[in-house]
C-alpha cells in the first residue's frame, strides 16, 4: 500500500513542479486567427465606408456641376473622375461615371467602383448617384 501512495505523490508532485506549461498554447492558436480575422474584417469595412464617402462626395460635386447652367455631361464626367482621383486615390478602383438627362429638365450622374479586397476571393463595390432639377434661368409668367 505504501508503494501506491508513494507513486501518487511522486506524480503530484511533478504536476506541481511543472504545473500547466503549454496548456495556453491550443487556447492561442484558436484566438489568435480568429482575432486576426476580425480586425482585417474591420479594417476592410473602414475600407469601403472610405470608398464609399469619397465616391459620395464626388459624385455629388460633379452632379452639382453637371445641372449648372452650361454644364455638360463631358465635363462632369471630368470633373467626377478628378474629384475621385483626388479624394479617393487607391479607394476606388476602375471608377466609372455615367450621366443622363432625365424629362422635365432633370440630370442624374451615377458612379461606381471597386474597392480594393483585404479578403481573398471578397468582391465589394461602391456606388452613388446624384439627381436633381437643371438650375435654368427661366422667363417669369
């Protein structure tokens, strides 16, 4: 009996000098890759909230442009695609600017884009429009 309980000891013993060295280890190689995908998730949303607000503002600029008196769809376009240039360098990829004359003297300008992927395989876009009444000088009566 006394050798059973020697070896019980002797084994507590061990457990005590070495205690739970390397138990963390499965715990972080769990956490850290889920923690790694959750920042580059955000930082990818902070990506195309980036894109987003630039091609907004861009688009707006060159729609304001667009229904001024004179303006014309070529030089919206122009002025769309320096503004994205300026605002959105990197942001938006392959920017496309459409403008279109709508009845009752209306103009609408769209434009879109590619955002660039922290994701493999991850596709995500921006677009926005801008519509709005052509600021004409009109005879009164």
């Amino acid at each position: 009996m006394s050798s059973g309980r020697t070896d019980t000891s002797a084994r507590h013993r061990q457990v005590a000098r070495y205690g739970d060295d390397g138990s963390g280890t499965p715990e972080l190689v769990v956490v850290l890759p889920v923690l790694m995908l959750l920042v580059t998730v955000c930082l990818q949303f902070a990506l195309w909230a980036l894109a987003s607000n630039a091609l907004s503002d861009s688009v707006a600029q060159a729609g304001a442009s667009l229904r001024a008196e004179g303006g014309t769809s070529a030089g919206a376009r122009d002025v769309a695609l320096q503004e994205i240039g300026a605002l959105a360098s990197g942001l938006v990829l392959r920017p496309t600017v459409s403008t279109q004359n709508l009845p009752e003297g209306t103009a609408s300008l769209s434009g879109s884009g590619a955002v660039p992927s922290l994701l493999p395989g991850e596709r995500l876009t921006v677009s926005s429009e801008s519509t709005g009444p052509d600021q004409q000088f009109r005879a009164s009566g």
